[in-house]
C-alpha cells in the first residue's frame, strides 16, 4: 500500500502506475475525499482550541463565583460540533481506504513504461541453446517414456492440472527441492524456514493478493484460511505487525512449500504436460531490508536464483518487466527464463522482486534505524529460486539424448544417490 502522502504529493507517478497496471482506483475521488478530511481536522483542531478556551474561561469564573452557564453551553456546543465532525472524518477515513488499497504500486524509474510484456527487456543472455542432432522431444514425451510422471492418475486423484510425480521423476523433484535449499542456505546465506500451507486473509492482504486475486486462489470452505499460493506470503508475513530492530536487517529466508492456484491458464499449450498447473512446488527466497540497500539486495537476489540455473546447465536469459507487466505489488522484477528445446520457447521459472515498503505498509512490518528511533517501514523482496514444474520441465528437455535418455547434471548427482542418467525401466 501506498503512503497517503506520496498519493498527495506525487500524483503524477501514481496517475501512470494506476494507468500502466490497468488498475480501476479511482485516484480523483480518493484525493477529493483527502482534502475534505485534511480541512475538517484543521477545523477540528481549531474547536479543539476553542473548547479548551472555553474550559479555562469556565474554572476561572467558577474560581470567582460568576455564572458559567453561557460558556459551559457553548462549551457543549463546541464539544458536539467536533463529536459530528470526528464522525464524518472516521466516514471519510474508510472511504479513503477502501480506494488506497487498490492503488498499485509505483514502478521504480528504471522500469521500461510499456503497457505490456511486449515492452520487456532482455538485460542478459547465459549459455548457448543446445544444437541437437535429433528432434528433441517436449519434456510431458521424456516424462511419459522415462516414467517420471503419471498425468492420467494425476487426474483421477485431483482433476486436471495436479501432478503425480512416480519413481524417479518423485526422486528427482524431491532432489532439486533439497540442491536448492542447500545451495541458498550454505553459499547464499538464506535461513531456512518451513511454512504453513494455509495462510489467513491478513497475510493476503499484507503481501498485495488480497482483494485483488482472490478469485484465483483456493480458499477452505467454513474457514477464514486459503491455501498458499506462493510461500512469498506466509514468510512475508512471520514478522506482520513487528518492529524489528536495525541491526537484524538483512533478513534473509529460504522455505520450499507447495503452492495453489486455481488460475491456471487458457485450454491449449499451456496446459498440457506441466507448465501451467493448479499444485506446484518451489523454493522461495524471501529478503527483509533496509530501504537504502533495497534495489543492491534485488541484483544479489537475482544472482542467487541465476545460480541455480548455472549449476543446472540451463540456457537462460534474464528480463526486465515494463511497468505493464509488473504485478500489483512490485515495483520492479526481473523474470529469469529457461530455454525449453522440446516447445522451442523460454519457461518463466523465476521472478525476482522489489516490493520497496509497499508490503511492508500493508503488513505494519517496521524496524528501528537505531534504539530509540521512530519506526520506519522495511522494504521486502522475494525470488523464486525456483519453481520446480518449469524447472524440471527444462531439465529434461535440455539434456535428453538421441537414446531417449536424460543426463542428470552433476550438482544434482550427489541428491540422485550418484544416479547421472535417467533411462526407460
């Protein structure tokens, strides 16, 4: 959530944000409503003034034995006036509110102003996309022929778009989650923490889904719970409503948790095999920060989830959201994308993010500067690092053979019990 001063005062960027995020607040109204509320609390303060005259006047003249009927009464006058006035100001108040939290957050300036992802920018390019000597196939062929995924009972247990990982395919999912957790928390130094999978409705709120997305989301029938659907919100929210002391800052955490949507893309290519599904894993990297370090922080975060798509031997290419692109939090990310031979096409497998203190507003998560200072509010930042469908789908893809076998990449021999290929049982 915005800060009510910067609306004021830098309408401007707020105009445009509201305008590239295709947001329908309604800036004009919520200005209106500010300055009818900022003229009655001068106006309230003013009666305050008066009222308090009044009192003085009151003792002074009962201290005489005068009369102090008239001032007492105007005093009442005074005290009623200011009663309707709190009332219209607390009406104003909740309005001004209701508006603020659908306002989007400013895009930082180095962000393209581009309506939509046509406007992204590719900042870099790593590796060079594997040649091949065959046809590559797409990864739902590889896991098929290989056993790693059985899709039709996927869907007899859950419905379409829940995955069943089988054999080595649970042994190779299970494998990543546990390189990445070691490699952020022993070379990157993330804190690992294990969350729930249910998060209340205030932890949504906190971290921008809620009101926005929550038609996308599964929510537990007779319970004021929805199911995760990123571990950004239940880390995010382990320091709601705390002030934290500066010398904590940076807090960096690591979680694997499954995540939910019910959102899950078109009817086509997106949903076949296991790129765009309802259930999906990944490890999260989560940043509490400083304001001053924030944008330094979000180039180390990219850095991090790069890392696990170099240890993997993965093609990627990085790029710069436009401000059309950006979701309703971020005020700048960076989306890392893996090449997929088989589709002949980037996955998206992570997105890095500066949210500034947008989340941090909307959360109350504040540190102390120094002992003693006022509070500020901590900027936060989050990082898939990574997601796993997206992840193993290119895996797969990248290093197939022409036998109809997939190299395992050695950083993840070690979690494969020294197994370095996958080959049809």
């Amino acid at each position: 959530m915005l800060d009510l001063k910067r609306v004021r005062t830098d309408t401007a960027r707020v105009r445009e944000a509201i305008s590239l995020k295709k947001s329908t607040a309604d800036l004009d109204r919520l200005l209106a409503l500010d300055e009818e509320r900022r003229g009655l609390l001068s106006k309230v303060e003013a009666l305050k003034h008066e009222r308090n005259e009044a009192s003085e006047e009151i003792g002074r003249k009962k201290k005489k034995g005068e009369d102090s009927s008239d001032a007492i009464a105007a005093m009442k006058r005074v005290g009623d006036e200011i009663k309707s006035l709190d009332g219209r100001i607390a009406t104003l108040e909740a309005e001004i509110e209701r508006i603020l939290v659908w306002i989007p957050n400013v895009p930082h300036e180095s962000v393209p102003r581009a309506a939509d992802a046509s406007g992204n920018v590719v900042v870099a390019s790593v590796g060079e996309p594997r040649r091949f000597s065959f046809e590559p196939k797409p990864h739902w062929d590889l896991a098929q022929s290989l056993k790693l995924l059985d899709f039709e009972r996927g869907v007899k247990i859950a419905g379409s778009g829940f995955l069943l990982f089988t054999g080595m395919g649970a042994r190779l999912e299970r494998a990543l989650i546990q390189f990445m957790l070691d490699l952020h928390t022993r070379k990157h130094g993330y804190r690992e923490v294990s969350p729930p999978h249910v998060v209340l409705p205030e932890c949504l709120f906190g971290t921008g889904q809620l009101p926005k997305l929550e038609e996308e989301m599964y929510r537990l029938a007779d319970e004021e719970l929805f199911l995760n659907p990123t571990a950004e919100v239940p880390v995010t929210n382990m320091y709601r409503d705390e002030i934290l002391e500066g010398e904590r800052l940076p807090i960096y955490h690591t979680a694997y948790c499954a995540s939910y949507r019910r959102e899950a893309g078109a009817a086509g290519r997106e949903t076949r095999g296991m790129i765009r599904v309802h259930q999906f894993d990944k490890v999260e990297l989560v940043k509490f920060v400083r304001p001053e370090t924030s944008y330094d922080e979000l180039e180390r975060m990219r850095q991090n989830a790069e890392a696990v798509l170099a240890a993997l031997e993965l093609p990627y290419r990085v790029l710069l959201l436009a401000a059309g692109d950006l979701s309703f939090a971020n005020a700048k990310c960076y989306d890392l994308e893996a090449w997929a031979p088989g589709e002949g096409r980037w996955l998206e497998v992570s997105s890095c993010s500066n949210f500034e203190d947008f989340q941090a507003r909307r959360a109350g998560i504040r540190f102390r500067a120094e002992r003693g200072t006022k509070p500020e509010f901590v900027h936060t930042l989050n990082a898939s690092g990574l997601a796993l469908p997206r992840t193993f789908a290119a895996l797969l893809e990248n290093h197939q053979t022409e036998r109809g076998t997939v190299r395992i990449p050695d950083a993840l021999v070690p979690y494969m019990d020294g197994v370095r290929e996958l080959a049809p049982a």
